[in-house]
C-alpha cells in the first residue's frame, strides 16, 4: 500500500517484556489495563504483530498522523509496567525494493 501524500505513517513499535515478571503477572497486568481491547486504538491498523523470541512483541502500526498521541497515550496507560517500548517510524520497503532490482537488472543488462 502506497501511503506517501495520504496523511498516513507506518509505526513499529518495540514491546520488550519485564521479566523481573512471569508470565501469570504480566497478563494480569495486561487483563487490568484492558491492553487486548484498547491497543491499539480505533482508527490504527495493525500491520504485523509478530514475537521475537528474548525480545518481546513486535507491533507495526497504519495511522492516520493524527492518531499518534492515541498511540502513544494508549502505550501509557496500558503497556506500562509490563512492557519497555521503543518507537521506529518505518516503511513498506517491498516496492522500492521491487523497484531496485529492476534498476539493477536494466543496468546489468546493458553491460
């Protein structure tokens, strides 16, 4: 998906778990914020959500620009004390990508 120009950013976020906690505590802590209902908030697609092993959670993020206080908001009130987080602002690599081979395909081609 092409989002350049339509108001809309892509975020990774880093979700490092405690674990000075096990996992009964953390999800108590999780069921208490209501974290599976409330991240992320309405209006932000999730893109992956995927878990890497001795790191934690690895959440990417579809907003509209206008809905990064939410995010970040949200992080607060309901990751906090269960998870460290790290913001990245990313982007869909796969089409530049796309785009560079075939750049370098015409270049090689030509040689």
């Amino acid at each position: 998906m092409n989002t350049s120009g339509s108001g809309t950013l892509m975020l990774t976020v880093f979700l490092r778990h405690d674990q000075s906690q096990n996992m009964g505590e953390l999800q108590g802590k999780l069921d208490e914020a209501d974290w599976w209902h409330g991240f992320p908030p309405e209006g932000c697609e999730i893109v992956s959500w995927v878990v890497a092993m001795g790191l934690g959670q690895i959440v990417t993020l579809r907003l509209p620009a206008s809905k990064l206080n939410s995010v970040n908001v949200e992080l607060e009130r309901r990751a906090w004390g269960v998870f460290t987080t790290e913001f990245y602002p990313t982007y869909d690599f796969v089409p530049v990508r796309e785009r560079l081979t075939r750049e370098s395909d015409a270049r090689t081609a030509t040689t």
